[in-house]
C-alpha cells in the first residue's frame, strides 16, 4: 500500500488585494517546471457571480519522481473570491489587471512505494526494516529537501503578491 508522510500538512496564503491572476498562475506553472514537477490541475470551477465578478476554485496536483520508491507531491488549492477586471495606471500607462480576495492551500507529501512494490506479506516486514534501518538518513533527507521546496514554493506566491500591489 502506498505510504503517504505529510511534510508540510495545509499551509494557507491569504491576500486582498489588486494583482494578476494570469500572472500568478504562469509563475506558479513556470515555477512547477522549473523544479522537474509533472504538473496536473485537476479542478478548475469558474462562478459568475453577478456584477462583473467571479469566484474560482482551482485544484493542482504536481508531482516529482525521486526514484521508483519515492515521489514527491505538492498539493494547491486555489479559492479567489469577487474576482473582477480593473484597470490601473502605473507608470503612465495603463494595465488590465484583477481584484479580488486569493486564498491558496499547499500541501507538501512523499509517496513511499508508490508502485506497491513491497506490500505483499513478507515483503511488508522488509520494507518497514529498509525504512528503519538502512534509508532512514535519506529518507530524513528527502523529507528536508521537499521540506524546502514547499517553503520555496509558498515564497514564490507570497513574494509575487506583496511585489504586484498596485
């Protein structure tokens, strides 16, 4: 069976404010691809919501093979509510742009034998005693390298947020 160990278990990310969902979501899809991530967004429900103005919710599901026993996932979840197109002016010149309150989830998770390689009978004693006793330092350190990679990740959004306040 697979074994799923929660590393950074629901970060939230919370902001009001004007900013560029399309700019937002080609950062973080750039970003994904970047670190080697197979990227898959799962949910994506548009709302009109009546007065030029929109609610989404967004489900993506990235993901990144280490090697035939463990994979790392990372988890966003996307809520903006009363999303609605805003002109500005900066610099002189004017942009289309949004508005509107952006609320991300992140989930941050190592798959273990995610092929169910090692989950009949004996084969489940051993992977418990090759967990515990002869990849526990690198399983310590892939949880640290996902660990930073999440937190990594969450930088990216909260510095593109506060970066693009108009």
């Amino acid at each position: 069976m697979v074994q799923r160990d929660t590393i950074v278990p629901n970060v939230k990310i919370k902001d009001k404010s004007i900013f560029s969902l399309e700019e937002l979501y080609k950062l973080l899809f750039r970003w994904f691809e970047l670190n080697q991530y197979d990227f898959n967004e799962q949910e994506y429900r548009d709302e009109d919501t009546g007065a030029g103005q929109k609610h989404l919710e967004i489900k993506w599901y990235a993901e990144k093979k280490i090697n035939d026993y463990f994979k790392f996932v990372i988890e966003t979840n996307f809520l903006v509510l009363g999303l609605e197109k805003v002109e500005i002016e900066s610099g002189g010149v004017k942009r289309n742009t949004n508005k509107g309150e952006v609320e991300l989830r992140i989930k941050a998770y190592i798959l273990k034998d995610y092929e169910n390689r090692w989950e009949a009978g004996f084969m489940r004693f051993l992977r418990a005693f090759y967990e515990k006793f002869v990849i526990r330092g690198r399983i310590d350190d892939l949880e640290n390298q996902i660990y930073e990679e999440a937190y990594r990740y969450m930088d990216e959004i909260k510095a593109f947020l506060n970066l693009h306040r108009f």
